[in-house]
C-alpha cells in the first residue's frame, strides 16, 4: 500500500468510506447545542435575487467566462459564458498582475465575500503564453481567516488576460460566528473517537476496517478550524477539532460544540 496525501474529499470512494465511518458512531455522544447563533448558515438565494445578481455581475465584468453560484459567490456555472476576448496590451508583471486581481477583488468584494478591510494575499501566481502570444496568469489566493482559525476550502482563483479577470471561481463568507467557549475538549474528543472504525481501501476498492485504540489516540495530532459542511439548499460553517491518528491514516473533522463527526478522509490509498 503506497502513501500520499489525498487533495480532497471529492470522490466517491472516499465519500462512501466516510459514511461507513459515520453509520459506525452511536448518538450518545452528541451534545445539545443551545447557543442559537452557532453554526453560521448560508442558503440558497432565491430565484430572482440570483438573476439580478448574475446580471449585475456580467454588466460589471463583461470579460468573464464564470458567473454567480445558488448561494451567491463567484464560480462556475454548467457551462462557460460566451465572452469576448480581452484586446491585447503590453504583458503585465507578477506585481501588476496582482494589482489588478486585488483591484477586482475590491470592486466584486461583495460577490465574493471578501470586507473591504480584508487583505488577499496569494499562494499561487502563475503565468504561461497563449495562442495569441500574450501572458495569462492564474493566482490563487491563500485560506480565509476568522481570528487564527483557517476556514477550509476557501481559496479564490482568477484567470487574468491582458489585465481583464476572465474567471474567478471559490468565496470567503462574510460573517463566520465562533463561539467564545466550546463544549469538547481534547479529552472528550479522544472519548469520542475511542473504539471507532474508520475504513481505508485496498486495491480492488474493498473497505479495509481501522479500529481508533487509545493507543493511536496518543500520536494523533490535534488543530482546529472552520469546515463549511455543504449541502444542495445551504452552507453552515462549523468549528471543528482536526483531528490526524497516524496510525490508522486517518484525519477526523469533529465539531467542536455538538461532538458530531461531520468529516473526515484516509491519508492514504491503494
């Protein structure tokens, strides 16, 4: 079995894994969650409020190829938007390329969720030569913060063509609650987990059972963070206690007020 680093949760084997993992944990260890503020939850936009939206955005930006999601951030839709393409200018330099991305930013702050006060800073800035001869850069920004706490799955990225954003696609969320005291602590979390079994894969796609023993639980590494648990009609953005055990290859996203599992993936495949 080889190790590496799985990028996300996308695939369906890791999905299905993670919800042998779930069936596999009894409810008594939920806690009841009284502080009505928490998680911060997002819904879909209503139907009309989304057209004036998209429109408002492509009349701002006519050189997009990507629009507004259901919830209202920016990202792709089914299909790309006709554009046309950006006149040719003289290449842009990295720093006049991030320029003009944090220029965008400022002025679409409120599609993509970024307050005016909030810096972007950038992970990734690329470039490379199109058909055309002129640069294209691509830059992605690094992680939302609430505080010190990293907000998961929150990089913004852009295409930029002679000085034009032609895409954007990702969010931060403008207002994330965080509670001033959290019900689990590190010794719940470790009772919490204690004797679960999570599942890896072998070769051929088999699940391959992994039982959490207070042994593991000593080498396991423990961070937090703010995880968006995402579904069809609604976002909620949860605290949660990241939870890495070595030894079973395997990460735990755990909520850090109600004790649920809402996450988790294997370090490892076949």
């Amino acid at each position: 079995m080889k190790r590496a680093s799985l990028l996300k949760l996308g695939s369906c084997l890791v999905t299905m894994l993670f919800i042998l993992f779930v069936q596999g944990c009894g409810q008594n260890e939920l806690i009841l969650n009284s502080d009505t503020r928490y998680p911060t939850t997002y819904k879909k936009q209503d139907a009309t409020t989304l057209i004036q939206m998209r429109r408002e955005f492509a009349t701002a930006n006519p050189f997009l190829t990507s629009s507004i999601t259901d919830f209202g951030f920016c990202g792709f839709l089914d299909n790309l938007l006709p554009a046309p393409w950006p006149a040719r200018i003289p290449d842009l330099t990295r720093s006049e390329a991030i320029n003009a991305t944090q220029s965008f930013i400022a002025q679409n702050s409120s599609f993509l969720g970024v307050k005016p006060s909030e810096k972007v800073t950038f992970s990734r800035v690329d470039s490379f030569t199109v058909s055309d001869g002129s640069v294209k850069w691509h830059l992605s920004s690094n992680l939302q913060k609430q505080d010190t706490l990293e907000v998961y799955d929150t990089h913004l990225n852009f295409s930029l063509t002679n000085g034009k954003i032609t895409s954007c696609e990702g969010n931060w969320y403008p207002a994330i609650y965080v509670p001033a005291k959290i019900n689990v602590n590190k010794d719940r979390v470790k009772s919490i987990l204690l004797n679960k079994v999570v599942y890896l894969s072998d070769i051929a796609g088999r699940p391959i059972p992994m039982t959490i023993t207070a042994k593991s639980l000593e080498t396991a590494a423990f961070s937090n963070m703010i995880y968006p648990l995402k579904t069809t009609a609604k976002i909620e953005l949860h605290v949660v206690w990241v939870v890495s055990i070595p030894d079973v290859f395997y990460v735990v996203y755990l909520d850090v007020m109600s004790g649920e599992i809402i996450g988790g993936f294997p370090t490892v495949y076949s």
